[in-house]
C-alpha cells in the first residue's frame, strides 16, 4: 500500500514518512467552507471537480496509476467543470490594447491546458520540504489580493465562494506547513497536490471577473511564474536529452539548489521568496491594467 513514502532514488528524504496529509487537507479546507458556502452550479462543479482529483490521487498513492490513466482522470475533472461551466471564456484583446475576446470553441483546449497543466505542475514541485504548499498559499494570497483590489462584474455570489473556499485553503495549507517543514513528518503525497493544483486552477478561473482583462489567465500564470518556469524547463531538457517529458528526475530546481549546498530549509525559504516576488509582479501588473 502507498500510504508511506519510502527512499529512493529519485528522493531526498532517507527514512519512511506517511503521505496522508493530503487527505488533511482535502477534509479541513472543505470542512471549513462548505458551512458558509451559497452554492450555485460554479462552486458545484469546482467543489465535484477538485473531490473526483483527489481521489485520483488518492488511487495513485496506493496504487501507482500509468500516466495514461491518470491523464484520463484528470481529463474527466476537467469535464465536470465544463458541465458546470466553469471555463476560460475570455483573452485580452492585445492588439486594440483594450477589451475581451471571447474564445468560443478554443475555451475548452485553453482551460483544459491550464487546469491539467497546475494540477500536474504543483505535483512535480512537491519535492523538498514545504515548498509545493508554501507556493500554492503565495499563488492563492496573489490571487485574492487582485480579487480584492480591482474593480469586477463577477456574480456576487460566486466571488463570495470563491473567498470562502479560497481562505479555508489558505487555512488547511497553513495547518499542514506545521508538519511539513524542517524537517517534514508527513506529506501530501499525490492526492494532496492534485488536489491543490487542481481546485487552484479552477478557482482562478471561478473567481475571475468578466470585465477584469488580466484575471482569467495572465495574472494566475503570474502568480505560478515559478513552478510553470521549472516544468517548461523540465520540458525542453528532456526534450533535448531524448527523455520522455514524464520521466522524473532530479533536475528541478530545488534539485539543483540542493546540489550546490543549500539546506532543505533554506531551499524552501529562497523559492518561496522568489515566489512571493512573481507574486507581486502580478498585483502590480493587475494595478497598472486598471
């Protein structure tokens, strides 16, 4: 059974710790919201769409699912999204340098890409002590700070949602830090961090208001600029190393941070510093665009 993380080679850990934190963390932040929620069929589908996640994840801490089946997984709790028309509809018109553009058909491939691409990438930065968590709570606290301060016609009612379930996260990740850092007792194993990604993606895209030009996609992008940094990295060096793109490997960079003398705990500082400056590149890009 896979509820303990053994050493391995492609591991930085070198005793066993139980991967069950996802489990916390799925049960506290909804637990936590679910009592203030007004739900209507936006928070339904994000709510439906993020627990169907982390129980594909779930199966694959037991069971060690092929990409191809997770893949499939992750497509169906794109599905669920759809069906509850929680999707990119919008892009900022660049070249009138103002106003929206609906993406018709395209809304689909582009909330696909995005949604699966954050629930993956938030997995593959899961890989030294408290950085996959500390990353989504900088992401989420960018992201309610540009909720917050741009002027928006979103529905009342899903913003007040997507604030609830935003800060009951905030809150369980934060919880979860205690036992994941320096040095870690648990992890979230795959079920935490599909998780995170997933309900992450789709709240960004919940929560973003129609008449805002950079909410739906540039600021969320932002606000992730270093995890997605380290997969498109991952991509072109496997790429040009004959490598399939999913094959794992040490090569992150928290990898490398590790390689030239860093501790675990100061790795995990300095990237959540470089987070938090992608962060605040992204408020400020959402201030200038108003």
């Amino acid at each position: 059974m896979g509820f303990v993380d053994l050493p391995g080679l492609r591991k930085i850990h070198s005793s066993p710790i139980p991967r069950i934190g996802g489990l916390a963390l799925f049960i506290s932040s909804f637990v936590g919201a679910i009592p203030f929620l007004v739900v209507e069929p936006h928070t339904a589908g994000v709510l439906l769409g993020a627990t169907w996640i982390f129980f594909l994840g779930f199966l694959d801490d037991v069971y060690n699912l092929r990409p191809k089946v997770k893949l499939l997984g992750q497509l169906f709790g794109c599905l669920i999204l759809f069906f509850f028309n929680v999707r990119i509809e919008f892009v900022t018109d660049f070249l009138a340098g103002k106003g929206l553009i609906s993406l018709g058909f395209l809304t689909y491939p582009l909330t696909l890409f995005w949604v699966i691409g954050l629930t993956n990438t938030v997995n593959l930065i899961d890989g030294v002590d408290g950085l996959a968590g500390g990353i989504v709570f900088i992401a989420l606290s960018t992201l309610l700070a540009v909720r917050l301060s741009t002027p928006h016609t979103q529905d009342v009612l899903v913003m007040h949602n997507v604030l609830i379930l935003s800060g009951s996260l905030m809150g369980a990740i934060l919880a979860f830090l205690r036992y994941n850092v320096f040095p870690a007792t648990i992890f979230m194993g795959d079920s935490g961090a599909y998780f995170l990604g997933f309900i992450t993606a789709a709240l960004s895209i919940a929560g973003a208001a129609k008449g805002t030009i950079l909410l739906p996609f540039v600021v969320p992008l932002l606000a992730f600029g270093l995890p997605v940094l380290d997969v498109v990295y991952a991509i072109v060096r496997r790429r040009r190393n004959g490598v399939n793109i999913f094959q794992a490997d040490k090569e992150h960079f928290h990898h490398k941070l590790l390689k030239i003398g860093f501790s675990k705990a100061d790795t995990t500082r300095f990237l959540w510093m470089v987070s938090s400056c992608f962060g605040l590149l992204a408020i400020l890009t959402a201030g200038i665009s108003h």
